[in-house]
C-alpha cells in the first residue's frame, strides 16, 4: 500500500512577533505544520499495522528539502518535493494544481493524507481541490481511519456527530488533529531521516506554469488592534468591585 | 452587485448566508437545498428565491457528488459567486466546489463587505495571530461564512420554491452510521458570561467550581482545546479558539489559560476580559482588562463564597 | 547503535565551535542541542569581542550576522537619583578589523550552526542528553530520548551548570558564590532612532554598562547594547549577593527598575520588548574552573567554566569559541595517536594555557574577589554624583570653589580606603 501525505512547510508560529501590528516574518524558522503531523502519524501507523510505504509529499521554497526531514525522522519512508520559490505560501489552487501533478507521478497511490488545515492558512481548501482535480473521492475532518483491501473505513467528526463511511481507494482523507499523537522522532531517526530518498523537483518538471495574478489577493494582514487595561488585582473583592463597575455583574 | 447563489447543510446557517447575501448587496439570492424540504420552507418564509434539488441518489456524506450538484446549479442559474457556510461540512464542499467551477475560494470568512465588486473578506491568518483582509480576483468566488457572523434572516413576505434537476455522479462513498455526540447541546457563543478554564486546571474533580460559578453568574463554562480534546473533561462544544468556538460575551473569566493565539482568537471580542493564572507573565495577560495572579482554584472557590 | 567519531553535547558556542572545526577536518561529529534550534534559548549581553578568536575560524566572519560594531564606549555610574555617564569614542573603536560587535545569539548561532553543517557536522536540534555512558571509566558515549549513541570522545559544551561535566566526574555541583544570574529583554526599534539616541554613523554601535544603585549595590551592573534594529538591556548580579542581605531584592525588579530610571526610559522610549530572558553565569573564576578533561571527554564552554564577569561586564563568547576550538584540536591529536585516555586528552589544557584564554583567567585570577567590595557598586557612584551635583549647582550664593566640593565628600579614612580598594582593582 502506498500512502501519500501532504505536509506544508510554515513559519514556526510561536515565533511569530508582531511589530505595528505586522507580523515578523524574517528570521522565523520553519517547520511543518501541526496536523499535517497528525496525518503522517496516521500514515506510520496504517504502515505499521498493514506494511506499505509511506511518501511525504510538499511544494515550497529551497528550504523544503531540510525541512521534510522531520518527516522522515518521524517514519515516512521517502520524501517527494516541488521545490520553488513562488510555491513557498502561494494560493491554494496553485498548491492544489502542483500537488495533484506530483501526485499523477507516484506509482500506485492508494491513499492521500492530508491535514484539515494548514498551520498558517488554515483554509481546508488544499485536500478538496487535489481530491477534485484527481477525481477521487474524499473524506474529511477524519478521527480514525481503517484500510479494507480497496476500501476505507473512515469516521468523519462533524460539529454534531460523527459519520462513519466506506470509500473506495484510491481517496484522499483529511484528518483531525484528535486522530493522534504525532510521535517525536529520536536521534537515530533523525539522522537516518537524512539519507533517505527524496526526489526534488522543480515546476519545469511537472508541467506546471502558474497563471501571473493570484485568484486572492491580500489587502491588508494585520493583527487586531485590542487594547485592554491590564489592570493588576489582588484580591478576589477587587476583582469583583471591578467587574461590578464594568456592569458585567450584579452584586 | 452580483447574483449570490447560497447554500448550507444546516437550515440554520443557510438563513445566515441570507442575510449576508442581502448585506452585501447580492442583486438577488438564490438559495439551493438538496434533499432538504424542512430548509427549503425556512428559507421561502425568509423570502429568498428557493432551487430545491431533490434526488436520492445525492448522499451528502459524499462531498464530491454534493459538489457536482451545486456546480450544476450554478450553470443552470448563471451566478458566480457562492456563499456557503463554514461549519465542517461546508468547508469540505467549498474547496472541491471551488476546483470545479475554477473559482477562488476564501473559507472561514468572519466579516465581509461590498467594494464596488469587489467583495472585501476578513479572516483569520497566521493561526489567528493576525487578521486578513482579502478579496478573490477570479470571477467566479466561493466564499464560506463562520457560522453566526450573521442573524439568521427572519420569516417574512413569502419568497419562491422552484424544482431544480441536477445529475448525481456515481458515488464512492457510502455512509455506513450516523454516530450522535455525547449529548451536551450548549452555546456558548450565545452567552453573556463565560467561565473559561484552562490546562492550569490540575484536577478534573474542581470543574464543578468553576460550573458553580457559572451558574451563580448565569453563564456557561467554556474551554481551551487540549481540556476537551486531551482531557476529555468537558465536551468540544465548549472549545474557544481558533477550532473551537469565537465568542463575544460581555465578560470572560479565563482560569489557568496560557493565552495561545488559537485560543485568544476566540476570546479577543470580549468586552471584558479578567484572567486568573499563577504565571503573572502569562501571554494571556498581556490581552486582559483584569489580571490575577493567583492559584485559581483557590480564586474559584473565594469568588463562590463571595456571590 | 550508532556510533560518531565526536559527539558534542549542546549546540552552544562552544559546541558548534568545536563541531565545526572537528566536520572541517572529516570527523563525523554529531551535535545534540536540546533547544528548538542553535541559539533558541541562549542568552549573553550580546558584545562578542573578535580579535583573539578571528584566526581559529579564518573563513568564517565574511558573512557573519554580527549586529553593530562597537565605536562609543560608554560607563554610567548611578546613583540613586542621579548619574554621570562617561563616553569614551576612539578612533582605533573605528577603525577595521573591529574589536568588537554586539550580536544577537538567536540569529548569530542558527547561523554558525548552518556553517557546521556545511562542513559535514550532524546536528539534531530538540534532543536533550539525559546521561553520560561510562565503561570501564571512560566515557563512551550519551543516552538522549531513549536512544544510546556511542563516539570515541564527548565534548561537554551544555552551558553552566553542566550536566555533563557533572556527571563524568569533572565538575561539583554549583556553589553559589561562583555564579551570577543575568537578565535581559531584546527591545527593539527603528534603526534611525537608534543611531539619533546614541548618535551613531551608520552600522557604529554604542555599549553601555551602568554600575552602582542598577544593582542596589550589589555585586553586578547593567549593559546596554545597540544591535541594527534593536537594544540588549539586562542586569548581571551575583547569586550570593542575592540570596544574602536584606532587604531581599528580587533580581527581575531591578531590571524594570532600570527601565523606569529616566536615564534608560527615554532610550528605549516606544520600544517593543520581543524577547525576555534569564540565565546563570559562571563566574568564580580561575580558581572554580572545571576539570577540563577525563578519559573519553572533554569540558568547554561555560560547560568548563570559562565566562568572566568582573562586575559590570560580562565576558564569554569568545572563551566558549576558542576552547571550543581547541578541544577540537585536542580530539585531532588523540586521533592521530590512536587513543583517548584523560592523559592523551590533557594537551587541551596545554593548548589553552597558551592561548588567551588561560592567559586572561590568569591575569584576571583576582577579580571576583577584589571587587567583591561593596564600595565599588555603592559608596564611590553615590559619592561622584554627589560631587557632580554640586560643582553643577549654581544656588543664588555665590559659587563654591571645587576642590572643597570634592574634599567635603572624603574623610581621610575614606581616603584610604579608596586607595586600598583601587590598588586591588589595578591589577585587573
Ligand atoms: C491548528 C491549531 C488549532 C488550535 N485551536 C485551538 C482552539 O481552538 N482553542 C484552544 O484553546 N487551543 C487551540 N489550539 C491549542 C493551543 O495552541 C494551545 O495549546 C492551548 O490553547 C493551550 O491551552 P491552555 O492555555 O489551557 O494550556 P497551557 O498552555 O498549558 O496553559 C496553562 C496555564 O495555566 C496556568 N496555571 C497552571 N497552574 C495554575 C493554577 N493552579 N492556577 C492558575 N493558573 C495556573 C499556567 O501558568 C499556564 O499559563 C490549537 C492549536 C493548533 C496547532
Ligand atoms: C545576561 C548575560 C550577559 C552576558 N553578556 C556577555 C557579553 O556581553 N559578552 C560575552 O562574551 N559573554 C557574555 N555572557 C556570557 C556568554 O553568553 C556565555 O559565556 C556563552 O554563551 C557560553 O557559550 P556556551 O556555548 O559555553 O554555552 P551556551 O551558550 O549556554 O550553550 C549551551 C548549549 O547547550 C545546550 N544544552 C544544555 N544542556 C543540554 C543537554 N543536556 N543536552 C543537549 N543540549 C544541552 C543549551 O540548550 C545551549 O544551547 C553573558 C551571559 C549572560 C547570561
Ligand atoms: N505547500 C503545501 N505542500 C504540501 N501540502 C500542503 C501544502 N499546502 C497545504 N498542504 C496540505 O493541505 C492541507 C490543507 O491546507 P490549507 O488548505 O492551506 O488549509 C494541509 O494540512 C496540508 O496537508
């Protein structure tokens, strides 16, 4: 069984600090985004119990081919790379259109892991374009996941319920970061991550021109301007003849 | 501005895009419901223009046929832009919708407006840490709304219920069961007060002081995510944050929470926020009207004792 | 199980120093950081002298993200209201190879990492050393995250307070008096306000050292550096001095209490404070060195003890470069004799007595203890501002002359004591 993951490479947000409101990009490392952890986990472990080959797939600038190496620490067997640098945060449907034509270049996918969102753009939108431009069916918001021969148990958590379908392979799953715990990778993974097989290519190789302007454009980025009192109390009895000023509580 | 076609899961939020469509200035508002007749009427009493699909072999766990059909409905009505609601389920259709009909495609959207026709959508970038402004340059736009960033339109001079046919691919995706959650039905977005509690909870056996406090204030006790999801102490539905829940009450009163940005993005409109936590350098303090720096359960019980 | 040629425990100076040096060379060398990456939770003050290390790394400065370079030297001594700041610019300060630059560890480290892995250097960032594996007294190897990692020599490079050290026998665990704590928060802002508050050309740096009532008269001081976009403003005191007399100061409040002091206030004046930190500081000196090696490892770094602070300054990069360096050497010449016994590793203590380094914690072996004299962080700031303050007032009698302003404030018993005191420091 060969298994796909989609991981995107995104500022470390903890490192993210704001100057006027703008964020600071520069000098931020990166790193993989949160629950594309949780999808690979989910890979490793359906490898781990059925055998397979686990393939982390990513499109992003240079730095991808370093990055990608906490994927294979933390158990994918190879590594798959568009490396450009406008694919380095570029819209969705470019990302959608790249991915899908990686993915024509696999042998013999039978499943496509990707994450609900991504850490920084968190749109859900990436796995839905790819599972479209394939053709395949999908499942999303996914808890848990188990592989049948040509089908997939699938439980998908809706805000409501949780729906437990059957989808025929190949299909792509998008999964929740309540799937798993991502586990972290020991030294010895770590340093055999870096000679695992990583194929890299460029947009060249895939075909893939992107159209000059995005179909999004960003007017403004900014955090929101919140200011609050910060006011210190000491004790409970302050804290109450101040919300009882405020008029948020009756006393 | 143009013809805005809507169309959610849940009659509810299907009301919402309603009134966002009327909002932004939508020419007119065509709502579509599949194999939902409930919704249909809701949305007639509101007024609106309703294309009912009715055709079994639609199964909505089946994103893609779901899909299919609204990019049907698109051809056949000619609209270009599409508001659907970004609860999960329609945050799923959204993208593949979107591929379809090769449109842009903006998803938990929680404010929009009108700029000539351009339509200006804010949401949250960066895991929350900033806010975006964006708009979608393609013709064609798929826009998902946070739910109740809108007033459900109310029922009003009856609008139009029409049949709309539409082809149902060939699906490979069977729903099996339908599993209900953990029956606790709680909104607490709709609350005036909340009682937050937060990792810096140690034990799950003083959740009923913080339940106590907030019912002495006549509000809910909300969470941050891992208390849910890690711990399982109380259920998702009362996540805030960036996956949980943006509430705006009128006061917050946040107990042992660090302040991660996926968090403070769904407690940043509070009017009044006060925060209880042992670090007095705790990020969340930074975002706080009221800080106290102190064990919370010993907080929790005084402030029991007090009202 | 695997096993490296050299693993360096921490991805600090020191450790990044030696590992560039020995991947240089075609050793495999791993690195285990436990940081998020090189240079995530390190602090200094942030001024990294270049001189006595710049030919161990010839190839290295061209591109280095050092900050500003030093052009204004500058001491204020405080006293509880008032201050005298002295500036001293010279034109060597200007002239190039600079002797000295403020850096930023976050940028400078990640840097130095990347330039080790170019060389062939394994680092794995997010891992921490849990213990040291010893055989047959000789240590062979680290137990990191469940995973036992084997090499023919460890290099303890893991900060003060050295666990490594520690648990190879090297090292006791701490005494108080040969620390110091410092504390320090990154603040920045727009470049051309930089240059216009400290009036700086263009990439020229300013560094600044408070002494006196920064530290309530205890042993330490304060610093003030320029980087491009931002400020480095931190206090330094010693453990002891803190943990003793009353009242008790809270070391963190006298930092805020710096930056209230209208004299820092309007430098950092519509600032953003980015980054907050806290470390220890080894300071004992000569005499609280570590044991510098035993069979199978070497000590550098603060790890061995080598960071200096006399009072209101606070001296270890360069230190953490070289012996990082020269542990490196060390490994190469027991390489070549085959074997890695504390006897064939004891040419490192060889190679630092020759070096500056030793050399310094020689000439400076008395510095802890000769300023160790409250007098220095109390009566003589207290008594200049004093005397400042009067030869500056003009009160509406006539104007006193200067020599029985600044005799009115010495008792010929201070006198002497003053002389005592300076006779010491002249030896530093
Ligand atoms: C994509 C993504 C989405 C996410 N979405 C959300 C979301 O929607 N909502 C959400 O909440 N999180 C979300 N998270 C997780 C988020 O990043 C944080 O991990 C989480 O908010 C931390 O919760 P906390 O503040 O309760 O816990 P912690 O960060 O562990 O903080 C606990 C706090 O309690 C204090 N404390 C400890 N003991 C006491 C005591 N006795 N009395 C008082 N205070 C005490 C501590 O000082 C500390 O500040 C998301 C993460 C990702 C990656
Ligand atoms: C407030 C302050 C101001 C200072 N000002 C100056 C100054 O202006 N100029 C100057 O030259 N010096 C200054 N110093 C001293 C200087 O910063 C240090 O001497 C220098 O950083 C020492 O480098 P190092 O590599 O030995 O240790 P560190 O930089 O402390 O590096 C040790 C590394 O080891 C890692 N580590 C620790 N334990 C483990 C483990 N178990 N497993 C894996 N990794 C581990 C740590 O994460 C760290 O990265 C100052 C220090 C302080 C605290
Ligand atoms: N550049 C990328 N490279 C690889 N996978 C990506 C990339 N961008 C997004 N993804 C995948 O798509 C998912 C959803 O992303 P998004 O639509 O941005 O929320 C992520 O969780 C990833 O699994």
């Amino acid at each position: 069984m060969n298994i796909v993951v989609a991981l995107k490479q995104v500022p470390d947000l903890q490192q993210i600090r704001l100057r006027n409101r703008q964020p600071v990009l520069d000098d931020v490392p990166l790193t993989l985004g949160n629950i594309d952890k949780n999808a690979l986990e989910a890979a490793v472990a359906l490898k781990e119990a059925q055998g397979g080959n686990v393939i982390a797939l990513s499109a992003g600038d240079e730095n991808i081919e370093d990055t990608i190496k906490e994927a294979l620490a933390a158990g994918a067997d190879e590594a798959f790379l568009v490396a450009d640098d406008q694919l380095q945060g570029a819209e969705s449907s470019w990302i959608a259109t790249v991915l899908a034509e990686a993915v024509k270049k696999i042998d013999q996918v039978d499943l496509l892991l990707f994450g609900e969102g991504s850490a920084d753009n968190y749109s859900g939108q990436v796995g839905s374009r790819v599972a479209e431009i394939l053709g395949w069916p999908q499942v999303a918001y996914a808890i848990n996941i188990e592989v049948n021969g040509s089908t997939a148990a699938v439980t998908r958590s809706l805000e409501d319920c949780d729906e437990i379908v059957e989808v025929s392979l190949p299909a792509v799953i998008t999964v929740l970061s309540d799937i798993n715990e991502a586990r972290i990778p020991s030294v010895t993974q770590i340093l055999k991550a870096g000679k695992k097989p990583k194929e890299v290519l460029e947009l060249d190789d895939l075909d893939v021109e992107l159209p000059d302007g995005s179909p999004v454009e960003t007017i403004s980025n900014l955090a929101p301007d919140s200011q609050r009192k910060k006011v210190v109390v000491k004790t409970v009895d302050e804290l109450l003849q101040a919300l009882a000023a405020e008029g948020v509580i009756r006393r | 501005m143009a013809t805005v076609l809507i169309y959610s899961d849940k009659a509810s939020m299907a009301l919402e895009l309603l009134t966002a469509a009327r909002e932004v200035g939508a020419a007119a508002v065509k709502a579509v419901t599949i194999n939902d007749n409930a919704a249909a009427q809701d949305l007639v009493g509101a007024g609106a223009e309703v294309f009912a699909i009715d055709n079994d072999a639609i199964n909505l766990a089946d994103t893609a046929a779901v899909a299919s059909a609204l990019a049907q409905a698109i051809e056949q009505l000619g609209t270009d832009v599409v508001f659907l609601s970004s609860n999960r389920r329609g945050k799923e259709v959204a993208g593949r919708l979107a591929q379809i009909i090769q449109a842009g495609c903006l998803t938990d959207v929680t404010a929009l407006q009108s700029n000539g026709d351009q339509i200006e959508c804010q949401r949250n970038a960066l895991g929350g840490a900033t806010v975006a402004t964006q708009t979608i340059t393609e013709a064609k736009k798929v826009i998902a709304i946070r739910p109740r960033t809108f007033e459900a339109a109310a029922a009003g001079s009856a609008g139009s219920l029409n049949d709309l046919s539409v082809e149902a691919k060939p699906s490979a995706v069977k729903l099996v069961e339908v599993r209900s959650k953990a029956g606790d039905s709680v909104d607490i977005e709709a609350a005036e007060i909340l009682v937050v509690v937060g990792q810096g909870m140690e034990s799950q056996d003083d959740l009923p002081l913080a339940q106590e406090l907030a019912k002495k204030l006549g509000g809910e006790v909300a969470c941050s995510k891992p208390v849910a999801t890690d711990k399982k102490w109380l259920s998702e539905e009362r996540i805030v944050g960036l996956s949980g829940k943006k509430c705006k009450p009128q006061l917050a009163l946040l107990f042992g929470i660090s302040g991660q940005v996926q968090f403070t993005v769904g407690i940043r409109d509070a009017r009044v926020i006060a925060s209880i936590n042992t670090d007095e350098n705790a990020s969340m303090n930074q975002m706080s009207d009221y800080i106290m720096t102190a064990d919370l359960k010993q907080v929790l019980a005084d402030l029991n004792k007090a009202l | 199980m695997e096993k490296f040629d050299v693993i360096v425990v921490g991805g600090g100076l020191a450790g990044l120093a030696a590992a560039y040096t020995l991947a240089q060379e075609d050793l495999e060398v791993l690195v285990l950081e436990r940081g998020d990456y090189s240079g995530a939770k390190n602090v200094t003050g942030g001024r990294l002298y270049l001189n006595p290390v710049r030919d161990l790394f010839p190839d290295l400065w061209k591109k280095a993200p050092l900050e500003r370079f030093i052009a204004h030297e500058e001491v204020a001594m405080m006293a509880e209201k008032r201050s005298v700041t002295i500036r001293y610019s010279g034109e060597e300060l200007r002239q190039e190879p600079y002797q000295s630059y403020s850096v930023l560890r976050a940028k400078f480290d990640r840097w130095l990492a990347k330039q080790a892995e170019r060389k062939g250097a394994m680092l794995v960032a997010k891992s921490r050393v849990d213990e040291v594996i010893i055989e047959n007294g000789q240590v062979v190897g680290v137990r990191a995250g469940g995973d036992e990692l084997h090499a023919d020599v460890v290099i303890a490079c893991d900060g003060a307070l050295s666990l490594v050290a520690e648990q190879a026998g090297l090292r006791q665990p701490g005494n108080p008096h040969d620390f110091a704590v410092g504390f320090k928060e990154i603040i920045e802002l727009d470049p051309a306000v930089i240059e216009d508050r400290f009036g700086l050309e263009g990439n020229e740096g300013a560094a600044r050292l408070y002494m006196g009532e920064v530290t309530r008269g205890k042993f330490g001081g304060g610093f003030l550096y320029t980087n491009k976009e931002s400020l480095s403003l931190g206090i330094v005191v010693g453990i002891k001095d803190l943990m003793d007399g009353s009242p008790q100061v809270q070391a963190p409040q006298l930092l805020d209490d710096l930056k209230q002091r209208p004299e820092v206030a309007s430098l950092i004046r519509g600032g953003q404070t980015v980054e907050y930190s806290a470390h220890v500081i080894p300071e004992g000196g000569l005499k609280a060195l570590t044991k510098l090696y035993g069979n199978g490892i070497l000590v550098a770094g603060d790890a061995a003890g080598f960071s200096m602070n006399i009072g209101v300054t606070v001296r270890g990069m360069e230190y953490a470069l070289a012996s990082g360096y020269y542990a490196a050497q060390a490994v190469l010449k027991a390489r070549e004799a085959g074997q890695y016994t504390a006897n064939q590793l004891s040419v490192y203590e060889l190679l630092l007595k020759d070096s500056f380094v030793m050399k310094d914690f020689q000439n400076f072996k008395d510095a802890p203890t000769a300023l160790d004299n409250p007098r220095f962080f109390t009566v003589y700031p207290e008594m200049v501002t004093t005397m400042m303050s009067e030869l500056y007032a003009v009160d509406d009698g006539p104007k006193e002359r200067i020599y029985p302003t600044i005799k009115k404030h010495l008792t010929i018993r201070e006198m002497w004591d003053m002389l005592g005191d300076f006779r010491k420091v002249r030896k530093l």
